[in-house]
C-alpha cells in the first residue's frame, strides 16, 4: 500500500470529497500546506477551484510554488489545478494574463463562444488515447466537470472533449498529470482513474 499520499491545500478549494474519494480506495491520504510534507510525498493531488492568481500567490507564499515545479513523483492536478501546470492563464473578460506554474509551453484561456453556458458545468463524454489514466475507462465515458476556462488540444493531450470546441480534458507531461473534470465526483469511472492514477 502507498503511503505519504498528499492533497495540496492551495487554500481555494473544497478538498473533502476528493479525500473522501480517496479513502475510499482504501488509502490513507493527508492534506497539507507544508512544502516540506509535499516534496517527501510519494503521490500528490494538486486541485483547485476558483482564481488561479489567488491559488499562486498562496503557493509562493507557502513556499509551494517551486516544490511543485520540482516534483518528481506522480502528480495528478484537478480542474484548476491542471490549468496551473500551463505557462499562464487568463484571469478575466478583459484579457489579463497571469503566469502559472509553466510545466508545460501552452496557455489556460477563457471559454468565450457567447452561446455557451460559461462555466461549463455537468456531464460530458472523454475520448482519450487508452493512457494508462484510462485504463479499463470506456471510450467516450462521462465525466463531471466544473469550469470557465480551458486548455486547448496540445502535444500533452491524453483526452478530448466537446463544449462548442475540443479542448483538453486531460493531460501528461512527464510526471504531470492533470484532468479538467472532477473525478472524485464521477461515480465509478472518476473512482477508478483515481485508482489508476495512484497504481502509476
């Protein structure tokens, strides 16, 4: 059994049921804010919800930010968490652009079809490329999802989805893993990427 398995606490996010998603799995899993407990973690979850300047000026301040750049084990970020592994993002309708965590050369942009419910919020189908994330994952399964902005389709793509345009719903950079969607709130399927994810 893993064991120093650790949830980030970026100070935005609604952690519990990710834990509870966890345990379930039958692991023991912490939440901390101490960048030492972080860079002696054999698994860490980066989630995230909400403003991505507010959750790095947290990390820096907690000295967070470069144990993350740095990681070298498995690491799997959710919804924004994943956003923050790109090189910057958009913050608002007027085009502010701050930078993020730069692990991969691709920007976090806004969803702008004026057509489209913004956020993106429900139920939606993942193609992915049978990554080991997947493994076991039906073709096309759905996935729960929460959020206004997106990564575009980019070399570290692993899955697609469709709300007006394909952007990335998950993807792999080395060590870096990272899904858009809210596994820990995905019923069985979201349960065994978790357990996918940890088995890496």
């Amino acid at each position: 059994m893993i064991k120093d398995i650790v949830i980030v606490n970026t100070g935005a996010s609604n952690i519990s049921s990710l834990k509870i998603a966890i345990n379930r799995l039958g692991y023991e899993v912490s939440v901390s804010k101490n960048y030492k407990k972080i860079r002696n973690s054999k698994k860490l979850f980066l989630p995230g919800v909400g403003n991505a300047s507010h959750v790095i000026k947290f990390m820096k301040n907690k000295n967070i930010f470069e144990e993350i750049i740095n990681y070298k084990n498995p690491i799997l970020g959710i919804c924004l968490g994943m956003q923050l592994f790109c090189k910057d993002s958009e913050e608002s309708k007027l085009g502010e652009v701050i930078n993020t965590l730069n692990i991969i050369n691709n920007s976090c942009i806004l969803i702008k079809d004026k057509k489209l419910s913004v956020p993106h919020v429900g139920w939606n189908n993942v193609v992915h490329n049978n990554n080991i994330l997947f493994k076991n994952i039906f073709q096309g399964e759905r996935f729960y999802f929460v959020h206004s902005y997106i990564v575009p389709i980019n070399k570290n793509t692993i899955s697609s989805t469709f709300y007006g345009e394909y952007f990335s719903s998950s993807i792999k950079y080395k060590n870096f893993f990272g899904v858009q969607f809210h596994p820990e709130k995905s019923g069985k399927s979201g349960s065994l990427l978790l357990k996918n994810f940890l088995l890496v």
